[in-house]
C-alpha cells in the first residue's frame, strides 16, 4: 500500500510580494471536530483527560494547553487544533476515551485551508472582505469568530493583536488567496483614521 501523500490546496502557489502584510499558509495544522454537551460533566471530563485542557464554554472565545488549543464553534461543537501529525491519534483517543458518552471526534484536516495573515493594518485589510467590526474591543487575542468572509463562509481566529488565523474550506482556498493578494496589494492599503497624504 503506497503512503498517503497529503498536499496543501495552494502547494502551486508563489510567496506572496508587494503587500501591505505578510501572507502565508499554514500547512501543518492538524483539525478535530469535536461535538459533545457542555453541561455532561462526563463528556467534559474525558475530553479533558485526552486534551489536558477544559473545552471553552464562553462563546467566540479559545484556550490553549502546550501544542493545543480548542475554538469554541457553538454551544456543542469545537475545533481542536493540533500538529497535523498528531490530528489522527488525537481524534482515535477522543473517540476512545468518550466511548459511549454522546459525542463526535473526527479528523479535519483535510477540510480547510489556514490562511496566515500577520502585520499591522491585517484588521484593515480583513475588514475589505467582512462586515465584523474589527477595531473593535471584541476582537482580541483568543477570540474565535464564525463569519462570511468575500461571500463564502469563513472562520476567523485572532490569534495576537497583529496575527490572524482565517480558515476557509478547501474548494475556497485559491478564491480566498486571490481575494487577499487583490485586497491586501501595498498600493490598496488604506488608513482608517487620521489625515492620509493624497496624490496631489
């Protein structure tokens, strides 16, 4: 049986140049989807025991415990992130510890695309594809958000105040990284505020 050859849905494409930011793509993060009840404390627990973290409960937030971090989805779901090389054992072990509790732990890695978004002005650029405001106090560090992002669904996690995580899913990817390159150009650079210098 031949080994599984896995490549990133943007493997053919160039390191991005003449940008406002630096863009890049995160090939090697692992995803689980994991579904379970907030209020089982046993589904909870053995969650725990596998991840060594207490799944967030607060909504749009994350958490984070060495090489993994959990994004709360909604009321029942979680993207737990990890290195790719350890997504399948991690997903095995979930579902082994969980057994017969109400629940689901699935290996995603291959669903979405990590587009890395780093520097300042990200938020400016971001703000050209979505409504979300932004600049505002909600959007710190840690914070987890489900989104439409150029008219196709999106999730965005802050990551530092400069840093930004966008996933999108994979048929997506070369539409959401012509978007950025377009929208990201040095020459589209905007300044919110402030008195900007002019042409003339």
């Amino acid at each position: 049986m031949p080994d599984l050859y896995v490549e990133s849905p943007l493997a053919h494409r160039n390191s991005p140049e003449r940008l406002s930011i630096y863009l890049r793509e995160i090939k090697d993060r692992g995803m689980v989807d994991l579904r379970g009840i907030a209020s089982d404390k046993k589904f909870m627990a053995a969650a725990k025991k596998v991840l060594g973290l207490d799944l967030p409960k607060t909504p749009h937030s994350s958490v984070s415990w060495g090489d993994v971090k959990a994004l709360w989805l909604s009321i029942d779901q979680w993207l737990i992130l990890c290195p790719r090389a350890k997504a399948a054992e991690l997903a095995a072990a979930l579902t082994a510890e969980l057994g017969v509790i109400h629940s689901l732990a699935v290996d995603v890695s291959d669903m979405r695309a990590v587009l890395r978004l780093e520097g300042e002005g990200v938020r400016e650029v971001l703000l050209k594809g979505s409504s979300l405001d932004l600049l505002s106090g909600d959007y710190k560090p840690g914070a987890v958000r489900r989104m439409h992002y150029a008219e196709i669904a999106a999730l965005l996690h802050v990551v530092e105040d400069t840093v930004f995580d966008l996933y999108v899913f994979r048929s997506y990817a070369d539409y959401a990284w012509e978007f950025l390159l377009a929208t990201a150009r040095e020459a589209s650079k905007i300044k919110l505020f402030g008195k900007q210098a002019g042409p003339f």
